[in-house]
C-alpha cells in the first residue's frame, strides 16, 4: 500500500510538513484508503497537500479544502471543492457543516493559533460522523512565545481537558468532575499532532463487570506496609474514632507519596 510520504513527493505543487507527521498518518489513516470518505483539510496554501491526500486515499474520496486566502478558490478548477473563510469564527463553521453535512475526517493544518484550533475542534467535533478522526497538526505551537504561549488556554491545555472529560465517563467518578466527553472516545498524541477518534457509540458510561468466577478472597496490598494498614490490622474491631484516624493516616500516606511523585513531573524522560 502507498504511504502517505510517498503521496507527498509526487504531489505537484508545494506542500510542507513536519516530517514525524508521515508514520503517524500511516498509522491512524490506513483504515480509511482506498474508501469514499470526506476529507476536510483547513489551511491549503500552495494546494500541494490537496493533491497529495487525493492521491493517498484514492479516487473515492471527496477532498475539500477550507483556506482564509480566498486565491485558493483557484483549485476547484481541477475538481476540489474550497471554502474561504476564517476559521477562528464559529459562524464560518455553522456555515460551512449546515453546507456540506458530515465528514469522517477533518484535519486542522490552519493558523495554528490556540483560538483558531480550538473552535475549529469545539466546532467540528459534532460534525465528523462515528468512526471518524479530528486531527490538529502542529500542536507544538502551543509552547511558542509568538502564539502566546504557555498559556493555561492553550490548544494542549485544552486537550488536556478532555482527558478529564473521557476519564469522567468512569461511573465511580462521581465528585469534581468535569462533564463527560460525549463525542470523543479517545485521545492519541504524537509528536507535534493531536488525533481525537470520534464515536458516540462507545461513549457511553462505563459500568463495572464481574465475570462470575469464583473469588480467592485476596487482600489487597496495595498499603499493606503503611502505618495506616498496619494500625487498621491491630484495631480491626473498631469502627468509630479508629476509622477516622485510619483514613486520616491514610492522607497523609497518599500526600507522602505524591510529594515524591512530582520529580517525574518536572523532569520527564520518556
């Protein structure tokens, strides 16, 4: 099967891209070559990755470019359809979907801008049919002083947020939460390029399932040796005030533990 790579040299006509971008392609878009999917690319410039995503998923697909420029209406002369118009603007959106209906993929090579990727990705989100994939490239942006980062709103912050929002779909999470994501089911991060999977039908909340098997009644060690665990064993008729001392150990443990966590925080190495 052709790679996304090779599609990139044969294009015509200039198309730049961060190299590391290729295997990642590959690897999240294969699935769909060769199908008649939509395809939606904001940002098309000099038109060279319009032909290029022609040639890699092939003759079936239905390839549309959204470019702020309105010179790049020139390309629909051989057979893309283009929209112009600002990205940033929610009304361009509401516009551009209410025209051209659902897409199974839409990826976000615009601006860049923190402002710009996030309401293209709050936007479209609800508009990329179950099955689909939303991608933003050059998410590094959201770590350079001429995008206006770091900043808490950046587009990673925000990523980050639907972390929150896929881990609020665990039943047990009751307390603090952030609102459950409801169209997206999952969250991969390559370098330089965010890839959200759309399907509402695995959105649900999760429930906790039991096999029937038979249970060996394990104890669960997880603090076996903290004074905590150790102070719950000598006590363990005691219900009231011992309870409370435990938990309160229990804390000051995890509180402990925490604190020792935050050096693989500030100097990662992965």
């Amino acid at each position: 099967m052709k790679t996304l790579r090779e599609s990139f040299d044969n294009s015509k006509y200039l198309s730049v891209k961060q190299d590391s971008y290729f295997d990642a392609y590959d690897k999240v878009l294969n699935r769909f070559v060769g199908k008649p999917v939509t395809v939606v690319e904001v940002g098309v410039l000099n038109g060279g990755s319009l032909f290029m995503w022609r040639d890699y998923f092939g003759e079936n697909a239905n390839i549309i470019g959204v470019e702020f420029n309105p010179s790049a209406k020139k390309w629909e002369e051989h057979g893309f359809r283009i929209f112009t118009g600002d990205q940033a603007s929610e009304e361009f959106w509401d516009n551009f979907f209410k025209e051209v209906g659902p897409v199974d993929i839409l990826i976000d090579d615009g601006g860049h801008t923190n402002h710009q990727q996030i309401v293209t990705v709050q936007k479209a989100v609800h508009h990329i049919r179950d099955g689909g994939l939303l991608i933003v490239e050059d998410t590094h942006a959201s770590y350079m002083k001429s995008f206006g980062n770091p900043s808490p709103y950046s587009f990673i912050a925000f990523a980050k947020s639907i972390i929150d929002r896929i881990h609020g779909r665990y039943t047990g999470n009751t307390r603090g939460t952030k609102p459950p994501a409801r169209q997206i089911h999952s969250v991969e991060f390559f370098e330089s390029m965010t890839v959200f999977s759309i399907d509402r039908r695995k959105t649900k909340m999760s429930e906790i399932v039991r096999n029937g098997g038979i249970s060996s009644n394990a104890v669960d060690y997880r603090f076996k040796k903290n004074a905590a665990e150790r102070l719950s064993e000598k006590v363990e008729s005691s219900k009231g005030l011992v309870r409370n001392i435990y938990k309160k150990l229990l804390k000051r443990e995890m509180r402990r533990q925490n604190s020792s966590l935050k050096k693989y925080f500030t100097n990662i190495d992965v």
